[in-house]
C-alpha cells in the first residue's frame, strides 16, 4: 500500500514537470502571430543593393523560439516565391548573391521558421527592388561605411559616368532613410573612370551619438542617381582632459590676462605647459605679428616696445616666407598653397599633390575670435568644413567659392592660419584612423599635414590658440622632446584645450618654433632652440581706436 502511494505520487511529481516543460516550450504569448498558432513574423524587412549581383535583405527579430529565417524571393506579386537563402536563429541580415535581370523588380521576403513547419510565419516581404541596367549611368556602393570618432567613410564606385554632362559624385545622408540630394550632402572628388571612389564625411557635419543613413549620388543637371543605403553612426568622440593648472603671479600683466602653468604627467609621460587666456572685451585684443624678417619671439617682443603682454609664435614658414593665409589689421596676405602627399622626397606621394584647404584661427573687430577653413583658388575663402582630401584617394577639384560648401563671409580683423583644425564646435575633426593603403596614409588628415607634425606617436613642442564659448582666447605652449616634458600628440593637444573650456582651437606651428613670451619672461624651454619665426600672435594693449 505504502509503496502504490510512493509510485503514484512519483506519477503526479513527473506529470506535473511534463506539464511545466509543455508550458516553457509553449508557442503563445510575444513569440507567436494573433492566431496562437505560428511563430511570431519579423518586422522591418527591407532589401538593398550592396552591388551589381549582391542584395542585403534585412528585418527585425520578434522571436525567441524560432529555428532560423528563410529568405524567399518573386519577381512579381502573381508569381510563386522561391527559398533563395536561409539562417541560423537570431539573425536580422542576409546577403543574397544572384544575377538580377536588369529592369526587373524583385521582391525579397523574410519567413520565421520553427522546428515544424506548421510553426513558421507568414512571408514578410519588403518594398520591391528594381534592378538597374548595367548599361545606363549609376552609382554603386561598395562595403558597409566606415564610422570612427572623427568622420564616416563610404566606398562606391560610379558606373558610365562618362556618358554624362557634367557630372558630379558624393554623398547625400539624413536621419530617417532614403537621403537625397535635398538632404545635406558632400560633393565628392573629380570621377575617373569607373575607379572606386572613398570619401569621408568630416564630423563637424554630423551629430554624434545619432545614426544616419548614408547614400551615394551621380547627379548631372536635373538627373540623380543613388546608391543603395548605408546606416552607419560616429564613435565616441575623445574624452577632454584635465589638468591642474597654477596661476603664475603676473603683476604686470592687466586684470584681463591671466597665465597658468603645469607640470601634471600627461598619460604617464612627464609634461610641461602654459597657457594665457584673456578677456577681450577688456583693454586687451588679440593682434597677429609679422615683421619685415624672422626673428625670435624674444626680439619681437623687444620690438613692439612694451605693446604686447603676451606673444607665442604662429603660423608655418619656408625659409624667409609665412606658407599660408595671415590677415594684419583688416588686410589679408598670402595663400593656401596645394600640398604634397609627402615631404620624403624619395616617397612615392612627394610628387603627388593635393588641394587643400587648412585651419584658420582669428577676429573679427569687435574682438569675436572663430576658426574656419581657409582655401585659396584665386581668392581666399572660408568655410565651416574642410575640403576632404584624403592622401592616396581621388582628388577633389580646387576650392571655389562652392567647393566644398558655399564659403562662409567671414572679415577679420588679425587672423593666421596653419593646422590641423584641433577643435571645431567642440568636435576634433581627425583621428589617425589608416586608409587600407597603410602607414601614413590616413583617412581623416583632410588638410594633407606632414609626417613630422600628423600621427598618432608625434608628440613635439607645441603651440595652439583657441577660444572658449563665452568669447576669452587661450594662447597654449607645452615643451616637448626634453626629459622634463615629452610634447603631446595632437588628439592630447585638442583635448587638453577643450578641458580648458574650449570649443575651437587651432594647432599652430611647433617643436623649434614654440615659445611663450610674458612681459619680458620668456617662460619656456628653449635649451633645444629658439628660432626665428616669421608670424607671431599675442595679447596687445588695445588700441584707442578698439576701445
């Protein structure tokens, strides 16, 4: 008897687990369609063009329970559709690899499968997808985009772009699909030929933390043609560093003008550096120099006789010339020049040369500072982007008042330029992200700086000018190449400015060019040299007329 009641409860313990296992294997609830019967559809299906014989067919995973996805595929509504691919479970992508007969329109589903067939959804399909004729003008992408922290890169390829009246290729993106030309867009480089086309969308022009979609475009007159879609987002941007800075006793100087030093290990390396940073609404104003010769930052401040308070060296210089654009009391003087792939002249890019645009930093009469780019193609002009050459790529045509955006009327007063472009609305606008091509061929070095100044191991003296949201200008020195202090490398220099609350800064010339004059004091290392310089930017008693 005892032992008829021990099996019968064992029969009811095992019945009840049956019953629990039935229920956890069960096909209600989120997993399955309204019917209680099926496994839940996906949702979302969409199919694009990743080439001239490749389709992406993607969805949305609404199952837990299925087996895997089937991927089917008609050429019109009437017709039977056929499995042309299928996967594991989890998966929201396909690539479908087929000849599609030109002019024809396909349509691509997506079935959610079970371990029985009665158990699979309904066919989803997405919206028909025409093929295109291989033999009429178009543009292709080619790959997925390549996002990182500074730029999203696109690769496509352009297809009998020649049969075309003047056209023009680049990239078109918004945030909700299907991007057009009305959209905000980037021109591209020049076409050659069918040759794949890479092209990078600086992050001064996009949001971080925002996914956008991207396509490519061949427009000639009222025509336009598209790629398929990419959705791509930029990586996290760098993080400001901070340092803890001492104000050094300057009873000179005005109230307006204040100098701070730090000797703070910078990422485990010994560092050394300075900064000024002055209100000019006050008696002061921001004035670039240039003298007759070169000369040390020491003897220019003996020259200006007691005018300046504060003066570090500026912009770049070939023997006895200033290489860029400088504007001196409301009047501009030089150029842009283009810029060769490389300063080696036993490289293959040293007789390569490039259109350029470079970082300009200056303000305008009332004292408001500002950093652009600066292009010059008979005239100079300004822009809020820079013309995104990429060293080893397709070229960009000159700068116009057009190329690469309609430039921006800009009229300052004191101005230099010299690069890169360290910060701009906050953003650093390069990282040292390497093209496929390799060393030194970097995808967002847009104003084509050399070797010795653009990588991610340079790490010199350096200067820097910047401006802060509420209108104050910092002037930034560091020793570099000492014991004491081994230099930044330029992401450290953007990141070290926008800790000190800036939101645009510009590199300027550096290693044996950086020097910060305070009054008489030059404050800095200058045991490896001090040479002369030809442009110099400080802080200046303001005149009677700017008062």
């Amino acid at each position: 008897m005892i032992r008829r009641i021990l099996m019968m409860k064992n029969w009811f313990m095992w019945g009840a687990l049956a019953l629990l296992s039935s229920a956890s294997c069960s096909d209600s609830g989120g997993d399955t369609d309204p019917k209680g019967d099926r496994l839940a559809a996906p949702s979302e299906v969409a199919a694009e063009f990743r080439g001239a014989s490749r389709v992406e067919v993607l969805w949305k995973d609404l199952c837990t329970q299925e087996s895997g996805y089937s991927v089917w595929l008609k050429g019109q509504k009437d017709e039977t559709p056929q499995r042309v691919g299928f996967t594991a479970a989890d998966a929201e992508s396909y690539t479908v690899n087929m000849n599609l007969e030109p002019g024809k329109s396909y349509c691509f589903g997506v079935r959610t499968d079970g371990r029985k067939a009665s158990m699979a959804s309904e066919i989803v399909y997405a919206a028909p997808l025409a093929a295109e004729d291989p033999a009429k003008p178009g543009v292709v992408l080619e790959g997925e985009a390549e996002a990182t922290s500074s730029c999203i890169a696109l690769r496509y390829r352009l297809r009998n772009a020649a049969e075309l009246k003047d056209a023009v290729c680049g990239v078109c993106w918004n945030t909700t699909g299907s991007p057009t030309v009305k959209d905000a867009r980037q021109d591209g480089p020049e076409p050659v030929g069918d040759k794949t086309i890479l092209q990078a969308i600086p992050n001064v022009l996009l949001e971080y933390g925002r996914k956008f979609h991207f396509r490519a475009y061949l427009r000639s007159g009222n025509t336009v043609c598209y790629s398929a879609e990419a959705v791509a987002a930029l990586d996290e941007e760098p993080q400001a560093i901070t340092l803890n800075w001492k104000k050094i006793d300057t009873e000179a100087l005005p109230r307006s003008v204040s100098v701070y030093e730090t000797t703070d290990r910078l990422n485990g390396r010994n560092f050394h550096a300075w900064y000024a940073v002055a209100d000019l609404a006050g008696d002061v104003e921001l004035r670039v120099n240039i003298p007759d010769a070169k000369a040390t930052i020491d003897d220019q401040m003996r020259a200006l006789g007691g005018a300046c308070h504060v003066l570090v060296n500026a912009g770049y210089f070939y023997g006895a010339n200033h290489v860029g654009v400088a504007v001196v009391n409301g009047t501009p003087t030089g150029y842009i020049p283009d810029m060769r792939g490389s300063l080696r002249a036993g490289d293959s890019e040293y007789e390569v040369m490039y259109h350029a645009t470079r970082g300009i930093f200056g303000v305008d009469d009332t004292g408001k500072a500002a950093v652009w780019w600066v292009g010059t193609s008979g005239s100079n002009y300004y822009f809020d982007r820079p013309l995104p050459s990429v060293k080893g790529e397709a070229k960009y045509a000159p700068v116009s008042s057009s190329n690469p955006a309609t430039n921006v009327v800009w009229n300052p007063q004191y101005a230099v330029s010299a690069g890169p472009v360290l910060l701009r609305e906050g953003k650093c606008p390069f990282d040292f992200t390497l093209t496929e091509k390799g060393k030194e061929y970097y995808l967002s070095n847009f104003e084509i700086i050399p070797y010795d100044i653009f990588g991610p191991d340079v790490s010199p003296d350096r200067t820097a000018v910047g401006h802060t949201a509420d209108g104050k200008v910092i002037l930034f020195i560091c020793d570099g190449r000492i014991p004491e202090s081994r230099g930044a490398t330029l992401t450290e220099l953007a990141m070290i400015l926008k800790g000190l609350g800036c939101v645009g800064a510009l590199n300027l010339d550096g290693g044996g060019s950086t020097g910060m004059m305070v009054g008489d004091r030059h404050v800095n290392d200058c045991s490896t040299e001090n040479r002369p310089v030809k442009t110099t930017i400080g802080f200046f008693r303001k005149t009677e007329r700017n008062r």
